[in-house]
C-alpha cells in the first residue's frame, strides 16, 4: 500500500470516528436535558442533605421529640380499641355469689342494714389495693348511710396463703394478723392500722412493730394474739373462702354479691346508683 492510500484511510477512520455536525446537533438538547436533571439531582441531594444536617443539630441540642421511643418502628395501622363494657352492665353479667359476711367476725364500716353491701379481698402489701383503698374511702364518704364496706384478707404471701406458686408479698400475712389482733382489743384499732399501712410506705417487719408500739398494742394480749393460732386462722378461713369463690387476684371487690369490673371510684359510683335507683 502506497504512502497516500495509507494516509487516505487514516482520515477515513477518523472522520468516522468524529461524531458530524449533525449528530452534534441533535445530541446537544439531550446532552443539555442531561446536564440540567444532573444539577436538578444534585441540588435535591444538596437540599437533603442539608435538611437531615439541620435535623440531626435540632436533636443533639434539644434531645428527641415528645413521645419519642427510640428505634423507629414500622409497623401497619393499629385499630382503635373497642370501646370497654359500662360498669353497670359488666358487673349485673357477672354471676351472682354468696358472700358470706359475719358481724361478730368480720371488720366492717358503714351501717350493717346499707342497701350496698361492699366486699373487698384485699393484701396489705399490694399497690393496686393502696388505690382501691383511696377509691373506697371516697365511696364511704359519699354513701355513708347506703353502703357498707366488710374487710376480708387474701395475703399473696406463702407463710399463710399455701396454695400459691411463688412468694409475692412476705409481709402481708403478718399485717393481716397484726390487723386482726388489733381489732380484737378495739374495732376502731384495726381500722386505724389498716388505714396506716395503706397510707404508709415501705412495710416491714420494723414498721409493722413501730405501728403496734404508736397505736399503744404492746401488751401481752396483743403479743399473744400475734404468736399465736387464732388470727392466723381467721386469715387463713378468708383465704379458703377467696378460693373457693374463685378469687384469683388482689384486690377483689364484690357488690352485693357480684364482682366489680373494676375498683376506681367513677365505676362503683355508676354500679351503686344503679342499685339506689332501683
């Protein structure tokens, strides 16, 4: 091959390479659209990035927003709770009991003819009875001629209540007793210690004695009560009465022989002036 033919296809193969004036014509808007979704796309990851910088400054300099948790959780919609039973209705389709309540024994407040009778088996080391105590001190102070409150104990606690799996409360059988022992020198007496445990805070041992010592029990009836069977037992018959009723939990309140669906006090002024009413 001649120099000239050589030099000829060199410039063949390069003008085939070289896109023509054409084609750089038509490649240019595309070539422009390109170049603008490339600033439109860096602009946005500008922005962005921008924005998550600014948020994470706001929650390192003010800590994270109200009701935050966490972790971010995904999860789908959650339906609204159904709206719960009204007291009245839950509490008149539970079954009707007998409870037995005997004056000579059981320690009570309210007049014993009231249309209301209310039963609570309760622990005296238990939160949640703490709140049904306030919620029926304010139900005796609004129905004090209609309705009468009877104490009876379930201690979740294995020194008297033997038939539980686990130890829960290891000082309520004791305040049981102690309760009782109290009011067998004075009715009054057991109400004043049970209104102190329920009002007070951190029972033990060394509060339960330092109660007796401030209510004036540190006589040998009292001591002797507390040793010995006779409290004990009438614990443990209220327990055997809780489960033979099928009382599971503390605390338990029954009106006038059906269980209340709960113990707060805006419940058992619905279910009690339903009974007046009718």
């Amino acid at each position: 091959m001649s120099r000239k033919q050589r030099e000829k296809r060199s410039r063949a193969k390069s003008d085939a390479k070289a896109p023509s004036v054409l084609d750089r014509e038509r490649s240019a808007p595309a070539a422009k659209k390109a170049d603008a979704t490339i600033n439109k796309l860096g602009l946005i990851v500008a922005v962005v990035g921008l924005a998550g910088l600014f948020g994470l400054v706001l929650f390192l300099g003010e800590g994270p927003p109200p009701g935050a948790t966490g972790a971010t959780e995904f999860s789908e919609p959650k339906a609204e709770p159904e709206p719960e039973e009204p007291p009245v209705e839950t509490w008149q389709a539970a079954s009707l009991q007998e409870v037995p309540i005997d004056p000579g024994r059981d320690f009570f407040r309210g007049p014993e003819d009231a249309r209301v009778s209310i039963v609570e088996f309760t622990d005296f080391q238990c939160p949640f009875c703490t709140v049904a105590h306030t919620s029926l001190k304010e139900i005796l102070e609004r129905y004090p001629s209609d309705v009468r409150l009877v104490y009876k104990n379930f201690p979740l606690d294995l020194a008297c209540n033997v038939d539980m799996s686990q130890q829960l409360h290891p000082y309520a059988c004791r305040a049981a007793v102690m309760a009782r022992c109290a009011g067998a020198e004075d009715p009054e007496l057991f109400w004043r210690f049970h209104d102190a445990i329920f009002e007070g805070e951190g029972l033990d041992d060394e509060w339960l004695d330092a109660k007796a010592t401030e209510l004036g029990l540190t006589g040998e009836p009292f001591l002797s009560c507390v040793s010995g069977r006779e409290a004990f037992d009438e614990v443990r018959a209220d327990i055997e009465l809780a489960l033979s009723l099928g009382v599971n939990a503390t605390p338990t309140v029954y009106v006038n022989g059906r269980v209340a669906p709960s113990y707060e006090t805006d419940a058992l002024v619905e279910i009690i002036d339903h009974i007046l009413d009718h």
